[in-house]
C-alpha cells in the first residue's frame, strides 16, 4: 500500500468553482502535513503546512483528519492562476517526507 | 524567487561523460537534499545531508555521488548515467530534520542522457 494515496485528476473546474482535494495517508504516526503546488516544469512550492485545527489562507482552506488519516484542501473562487498541480505531502519521523502523486487543476475560463 | 540556487538549469550529457549538478542556500539551513522528478511523477527522495552528514542514501546507484562541502553548498556528481536517468533533479534544503520544517526547492536542473 502507498504511503499517500492522492487523486491524480485532472480536475477541470470554471472559474469561481470550489473545488476540494483529498489525500490519504497510510502511516497513523505521521507527524507533518503540507499542500505543495507545482506549476508546469517548476519546482514545488509550499502552499500550506496543515494543522489538526485546520487553517485558512485567503481562498485556500486545508484540514487534517486524524482518525481517518487524511488531508484536504478546498479552493473558493478558483481563478486561473490556480491551475496546477497540487501536491500533499506527508512526514513521518526525521523529515521523511512522502509526496502524493499531485492532482492536476485546470480551471478554465 | 526561491533561495535555493541550482545551476546548471539545463545538462545535457552523454553516457561517458562526467557532470556535476550544483546547490547552494544562504538560508542557513543544515540539511539539504536531492530529488529526483520523472514526468507526470512526484519527487523521489535521493539523500539527505544533515549538518554537512550523508544521513540519508535510498538506494541510489552509485552513478550519482553527493557531496556536501559545506553548510551552504550541495553537489550531485554524475557518472556514466543511462538516458533512464533523464530527469528534472531538484535540490531542497530545511532549518533541519525536525518534521516540522518546511521544505524549500531550488528550480531545479534539467538533464537529458543521450
């Protein structure tokens, strides 16, 4: 079984849409959790660590659910500059990180 | 911009050469690390420095050779590689290994194996 498990899309949204990404993470004593995006032959961004409270970042919005062992990310009012690929990364032990395989967001106009 | 610097952007090298990719962060973070990335494909974790230590090595073949210098610079020596190895490889550094820390990614360099 994967470490993380992550829909690779693509998601094909219009602009305004809300659109919200899953991941699921097989490893219960996972310590840290991220959302990076990856533009088109880019490196990987931060886009935001994800806390058990959850934590807002403007249209942006990650959650972590512990007993389920997963992480989401919603996106409000998508805009174009939001298309992407969008990566969870999971961290268990000294920063062994685990990425998704990325959910690509197209959203179109 | 990212404060990771990777240089060269762009490799392109025959199987017989031998290159070296280069790293460099002045964010003064003690470790650091390579990734390699396959198209359509997440990173892989290749090594980890922490505090100038090889801590990390995932069975990589012996045809890529880490170097750490010193705390800001990383290398990644290549020798002998097959076009298999053609990828997008990335350095990325943290204030160290505590899981908390953010991870940060230079741009990356492109190579191609002919």
């Amino acid at each position: 079984r994967k470490e993380v498990e992550q829909d690779p899309g693509p998601f094909n949204v219009p602009e305004g849409a809300t659109v919200a990404f899953n991941c699921t993470y097989s490893n219960s004593a996972s310590q840290s959790f991220f959302w990076y995006r990856q533009d088109c032959r880019k490196e990987p961004k931060l886009l935001m660590s994800v806390y058990s409270s959850g934590n807002e970042d403007g249209r942006f919005t990650a959650q972590l659910n512990r007993a389920s062992q997963y992480i989401s990310l919603l996106i409000r009012d998508s805009k174009l500059s939001d298309s992407a690929t969008y990566l969870c990364v999971v961290v268990t032990g000294a920063n062994n990180l685990f990425f998704g395989t990325g959910t690509r967001l197209t959203v179109i106009p | 911009d990212t404060e990771v610097t990777q240089t060269p952007k762009h490799l392109v090298m025959g199987m017989t050469n031998k290159k070296s990719l280069k790293c460099e962060q002045h964010m003064g973070h003690r470790a650091m690390y390579w990734y390699k990335q396959k198209a359509k494909k997440p990173p892989e974790l290749m090594f980890v420095y922490s505090y100038e230590k090889l801590s990390i090595n995932e069975s990589v073949p012996s045809r890529f050779s880490p170097e750490c210098p010193n705390s800001s610079l990383l290398n990644l020596h290549l020798h002998a590689l097959q076009p298999e190895d053609s990828a997008l490889y990335l350095c990325a550094s943290s204030q160290d290994q505590g899981f908390r820390n953010t991870i940060y990614f230079g741009e990356g360099s492109w190579l191609t194996v002919v």
